[in-house]
C-alpha cells in the first residue's frame, strides 16, 4: 500500500489500563490514518468510519464481529486482534469474506507462561502455606518442619504442548528438574524435541510432583484432569491450572483440597469468580488469583506493539506474520 492503512480502533475503552490506551492511541496514529476509536458499530461516526476502513483493531471488549457489522465495512480487509483468542467474538463470516486476521495469542502467551514458572517454583517451596504459617505463628520455622520442599530433582508434568505449554517446557529448562508432558496430538519423538519426556496422562498425574494444566477448553478437553486423576495425584503434590476451569473436575479437586493432602493453584475456575462462601478461598492449601496470568497492566503494551507491527507490514505490502486460520478455531481455546 502507498498510504497509511485507514484503520477504525474498536477495543473497547476501559479494556486496558489508561496508560495502555494512550500507548494504543499514540502508536495508531504513528502507524495509521486513524478514522476514529469507538465503543460500538451502531453510531453514525462508526459506520461512517467503517465504510472507508481497511483495518480494524479489536480487543477484549469489542462488540461481536459479525454480517451486520461486514455489510458496513466494504473494504475491510484486515482484523488486527489486541488480545488472544478470537474464538467467541469472531462469526465464519470474517473468514468467509476474505478478511484477514491476526492475533496477539503469541504475545499473550508470554506471561502465562512466566505466571506458570513462578507458580511452579512456589508450589515445590511451599511458599504460599509456609509463609501462612509463618504469619500465624510469628517465629521462624524448623527445616525439619517444612517437610519435602524444594525443586530439586522434582517432576513437573506439562499437560499440553500450546503454545504456552510449549514455553513453559523452554523456561523449565535452566531447573534442576524432570520435565514431563503430555500431548495426544505428539510423538515421543516430538515432545522430546521440545525438551521433556512423553509420558501417559494416567503416569503424568500419578507420579509428578507438579502438574500444570495447558490444554484448550474444548468439547474433548472438557474434565480431561477427571476425579480419578486427581485421586491418582501424589500426596503433597500440587495442580496448577492457567487454562479454562472447565479442563478440570473442579467438584474433586475442592474435596481432594479439602483433605489436606493436594495443593492447588488456580488462576481460573467454573465460574470465572467463584461464590463467595466457596472454601478454596480460605484453605491453606488452595492459592487463587483472578484470572491475571495473562497480560496486565504492561504487558498489555507487548500485545499492542505486535500488531502495531502487522500494521506497519500491511502498510509495506507484506504478509501478517501472526495470522488466524478459520480452520485451526477448531483446536483452539
């Protein structure tokens, strides 16, 4: 293209933090002929800046993309997504158009994987229990008291070679650790490549000193961490799950927690908060966060800057180097 890509940015306000917006603002108009920034499809300047638009820039709190809002964007022909997955807000008819679509998923993936790390790094000290304790008891602790801590020679087992999964397997790798994964889609050829060793889900769960959970929310995938699994896990072992709540049986989860026997991480659940009486909450062995392994506060700028270099490749006439295929919706979360 000889000009800037006209681009209309529909992330929705109060998506990012302020200082991420105003990021977002300054590098569009670094980048783009900016047509405007709006919170719907159905005001006059949204439609009069979606009949000229080339590209259109999308977020978590973008309104549904679909026929109706394509009838009004004649010359569409770029969706530059600022969040990862675009499963739920994206209908075939994107696809069916021609229009070309990119996402940040890659960039997203970077801190979930390092929230993952960190995760298990704290569950083989004990960190989160250990310091409860501490609290409570206002006086240092006895190494003999700690019982089995440490990461040491301690088996973590991956469940699903994502793109996460995959970065998680790459971050182990400096830890004096055993890396296991689990992938039906993989050869043990494969998943050696990646650095870890293939095992059965079944041998994963039952002899890992970690497990940690990165596998799509999908009909299949759904309770795939099943009761039996759970009961299975080692005594003193922990789950950490980054994924979608619905990927493990959360019922037997909260009763294996509640025995004392099984810690648990949780950075998503079913439903997304769970009630407040539920007893995860105030367990000593249970640690939840709210949905924050993915990109907040700054690492929100990383997702920006990644399509801000689509766009820059658009303008030059060259090919989305992050593109979405309709047909790999399939197997994503």
């Amino acid at each position: 293209m000889s000009t800037l890509p006209r681009v209309i940015s529909a992330v929705g306000s109060g998506a990012f933090t302020p200082a991420s917006e105003a990021h977002l603002a300054r590098e569009l108009a670094s980048h783009a002929d900016l047509l405007a920034t709006v919170d719907a499809f159905d005001t006059d300047e949204a439609r009069a800046a979606l009949a000229t638009a080339d590209v259109l820039v999308t977020g978590w709190r973008t309104p549904r993309i679909d026929a109706a809002v394509l009838e009004a964007a004649p010359n569409l022909k770029w969706i530059l997504h600022i969040a990862g997955s675009v499963k739920e807000q994206f209908t075939p008819e994107v696809w069916e158009r021609g229009i070309e679509v990119s996402s940040a998923v890659d960039a997203n993936a970077v801190p979930v994987a390092e929230f993952t790390l960190a995760s298990i790094l704290m569950a083989n000290k004990r960190v989160v229990q250990i310091a409860r304790e501490y609290r409570e008891r206002r006086e240092l602790i006895d190494q003999a008291e700690l019982g089995v801590v440490g990461s040491y020679g301690r088996r973590v087992g991956v469940v699903g070679a994502s793109r996460i999964g995959r970065r998680v397997v790459e971050l182990l790798r400096p830890f004096d650790l055993e890396v296991v994964l689990y992938d039906p889609t993989l050869s043990e050829e494969d998943i050696a490549a990646l650095g870890a060793r293939a095992m059965t889900l079944e041998d994963l769960c039952a002899t890992s000193d970690v497990v940690t959970v990165h596998a799509p929310s999908l009909p299949s995938t759904r309770g795939l961490i099943s009761a039996e699994l759970i009961e299975a896990m080692p005594a003193g072992s922990a789950l950490i799950n980054t994924s979608r709540g619905d990927v493990i049986d959360q019922d037997a989860l909260t009763a294996r927690v509640l025995r004392g026997d099984l810690y648990a991480l949780l950075d998503v659940t079913v439903p997304w908060a769970l009630p407040a009486d539920h007893p995860l909450y105030d367990h000593p062995h249970a640690f939840l966060t709210p949905h924050i392994a993915g990109s907040v506060g700054t690492e929100v700028d990383r997702m920006i800057d990644q399509q801000i270099s689509e766009l820059d490749r658009i303008a030059r006439g060259e090919p989305l180097a992050h593109p979405v295929r309709y047909e790999s919706l399939v197997t994503a979360a």
